[in-house]
C-alpha cells in the first residue's frame, strides 16, 4: 500500500490524543513530511495565529466534539479557542494536509479526509 503524506505534524510525546493519533495514522500509512516536537518547540498564541492564515479550512476536536469552519470567516478569538490550549501554547496534535489544519483528534471526523 502507498504511504499518504501530510505537510506537518505537531506532536507532544507524553500526550495520549496524540498517541491515538500515531496510531491512527500508522493504521492508515500516513507519514509527515515535517514533525515538530511540542516538547522541543513550544509554539505560542502567534505562531498560532500565523499557522492559521497558511491554510483555507480548520477542522478542530476536542473530545466528541468537532467543529469545522473556514478561516476566512473566523474572527481571532475563534480562532484561538481552537488553536491555542490551557498553557497558552498551540495545542497537539496538530495536522498540515494542504490548506486544511486539523487539531486534536477524532477518527471519524478525520477518517477520509486525512486518512
């Protein structure tokens, strides 16, 4: 089977929504062309922001909860409340697959679109 590539992977070691998100792309054959460790390189509210304005589309999870929506239509406060978790740094995992950015994780949102 073809490995599927995605543009970026911001991971935290220790974090279990990004463990099930390890497994849910070794279980599809997705690989990253780039990953970045959360743990080496915090990225704060900015580096959220400017993460934002790179892509078309935000597909956010938390919990059971996925909310989707384009970024030209969301304000900067939308924006953070997705983007930016508790410790004020960019939450994890998170996901570049072309102009859409997926954070957290949910396997039936996520299944087809990124898998």
């Amino acid at each position: 089977m073809a490995t599927k590539k995605v543009d970026w992977y911001y991971r935290r070691s220790g974090c279990n929504t990004c463990k099930k998100m390890d497994a849910f792309l070794e279980e599809h054959s997705v690989s990253a062309k780039e990953t970045v460790s959360a743990n080496k390189e915090k990225l704060g509210p900015d580096a959220a922001m400017d993460l934002a304005k790179e892509v078309s589309k935000i597909v956010a999870a938390r919990g059971k909860s996925v909310v989707e929506f384009k970024t030209k239509d969301a304000d900067e406060e939308l924006l953070r409340k997705h983007l930016v978790g508790p410790t004020g740094n960019l939450r994890s995992p998170v996901i570049r697959k072309g102009k859409t950015l997926y954070v957290g994780f949910n396997e039936e949102a996520f299944t087809g679109t990124l898998a």
